[in-house]
C-alpha cells in the first residue's frame, strides 16, 4: 500500500466514522493530490458518516461511545514523560521525545517508537515514558523536524499532507538515525522498534529495508508494503490489528507470508470489537480492552526478545 494512498484513505476513514466534514475530508484529500472527482468519489462510497463523536469521547468496546478510561495500559502515578531532545540526523537537526528509567544505567533495552500520521502529539510523550516506566530507555523521533516539527504546525491536514510528500528513504533515514541516537544514549543494548498507524507502516518499511539492528518490532494496525521482502531482517515480530480495521486488515495476509518466507519469529494477533487505533487513548476508537492486552502482549514480547 502507497504511503499516499494510506494517508488518503485514513481521511476517508475519518470521514465515514463521523470524524471529519464532507468538506473538511475534501480539502484534506486535495492537499493529499487527490482531484476533486475522484475525492467526491471516494466519499460518496462511505455513504452516510456516523455521528461524530463527543469532544473527549472514546470509543467502546463494540464502537459505541465509552467513558473516559480511568487507567490507561502502562500509566502509573509515578509514569514519566517525554522530554524533546534534538540530535543530528542525515539531512539536518532532528527533534524527539525521549524517556529512560529512573535509575541511570538500568536500561533493559531501547525501544524506537514511531508516531501516528498525526506527527509527535502529547501523546507520544505519554508512550515514551510508559515505555521507560517499564525499563526501557525510548525515543520517537518527529518525522516532521524538517517542517520545524509537529509543534510547529497549526493545520491538523499539515502533518499527514508532509509525510506523504516525504520519500520513504528520507523517513527510513531519520528513523535510523534515532536508532543511532538511542545507541549513543544507551550504549550496548538491543533495539525494538513499535508504530502506530502510520508508525506501523513504517515499522514494517524498516524491515523491508534490512535494518538488521532491530531485535524486535511490533507494528499496531500498520499497512504492510505491496509486495513485502524481509529476508534481511532480525526482528521477532509481533502485529496487531483490530477486528473492524479492514482496510488494515486487507494486508495481513501479505505480511505474514513474508515473515513466514524470511523464517522470522513472528506472531499476529486480532482484537474482536477493535477498530483502528484502538490504542491511542486520546482518540475516538479507543478501546482500552484491546489497549491493555497488546500493551502487555508488548511489554512480554520485547521482554522475550530485546
């Protein structure tokens, strides 16, 4: 699945569960180079959008409306937070949000984690740090630096409209120039790497790439390449996607014949009643059923393999 085509339909999926204006969804889809046919073609195949849901509401275990979770997988009262760094990457200043244990030099391992196609959100800095609360040291790394970072940008069609536009090497760049920064900042220990949405597309891009530095890799709900070759990574895998995500779910298949063909360690699992993003506590799918299992499905894998 093209980059672009991911990112296009993810507004068209956007636009059916109620989450975004017809006109809203059409300007987004325009920035993403689709014509105004093919736009109002796209949407008009979704047929009647949902109602949108309630500002800070989530979605329930059966996609319904749910109440505000009181806890969120891996959250605890003493669960740090990203800090920004910046580090030189290949084609200029990188920015990030980084995290590691309390106790210096007790750093299990590092994990790479990618954001969603929203860019480095607050909640990213929330992932970092639940992921440091558990023992690893972690960076996310703005694959919108050369914009001035995600920050930086006021219109919510920016961040995906700029990495769209964005060569796949240029982002697999970046990316390993993280891995190379949490090298730096934990010397000797192995590397994971987790995606979310967009960020498991590119988790799976890293894999294709060979980058043999990873020990482990777990793509959430991530699209799968087209014709997917593995065969120069390491990674144990473990992938997640939600029951009602099909268009995710669509590449599966391809993306466990692959890991199959490259003799990989590898593992998928599909939560009933989930959508897509199921993970994001700030987003509309939440569920946070599915949420804790792959956290602690997570957690257990790369305490297995990292």
């Amino acid at each position: 699945m093209a980059l672009r085509d991911y990112l296009a339909g993810e507004v068209v999926e956007d636009f059916a569960d109620g989450m975004l204006s017809r006109r809203e969804a059409l300007r987004r889809l325009g920035l993403l180079g689709l014509g105004v046919a093919a736009s109002a073609t796209a949407l008009a195949a979704c047929g009647t959008p949902g109602a949108p849901a309630a500002p800070g509401a989530v979605a329930g275990p059966g996609g319904g409306p749910a109440a505000a979770p009181a806890e969120v997988p891996g959250r605890g009262p003493g669960t740090p937070r990203g800090s920004e760094v910046r580090f030189v990457g290949p084609s200029g200043e990188l920015r990030g949000a980084f995290a590691s244990p309390t106790e210096p030099g007790t750093a299990r391992a590092g994990v790479l984690v990618i954001h969603e196609n929203k860019g480095l959100s607050p909640h990213f800095h929330d992932v970092v740090g639940r992921f440091a609360g558990a023992g690893y040291v972690a960076l996310c790394v703005d694959l919108l630096s050369a914009q001035g970072g995600t920050a930086a940008l006021t219109d919510p069609a920016q961040a995906p409209t700029a990495l769209a536009a964005a060569p796949v090497e240029s982002l697999l760049g970046d990316l390993r120039a993280g891995i190379d920064e949490l090298g730096r900042r934990a010397p000797g220990v192995k590397v994971g790497a987790v995606g979310f949405c967009f960020g498991g597309g590119m988790v799976w891009q890293l894999l294709a790439a060979g980058e043999a530095r990873l020990a482990a890799a777990v793509p959430f709900y991530g699209p799968a390449p087209e014709k997917p070759d593995f065969s120069r990574a390491k990674a144990a895998v473990l992938s997640f996607y939600g029951e009602k995500d099909a268009r995710v779910d669509a590449t599966k298949e391809r993306a466990d014949a692959a890991l199959r063909d490259a003799g990989l360690t590898h593992d998928s699992r599909i939560y009933p009643g989930a959508d897509h993003a199921f993970f994001n506590d700030t987003g509309a799918r939440y569920n946070p059923d599915a949420a804790s299992q792959a956290w602690q499905a997570t957690i257990d894998w790369f305490g297995r393999y990292l």
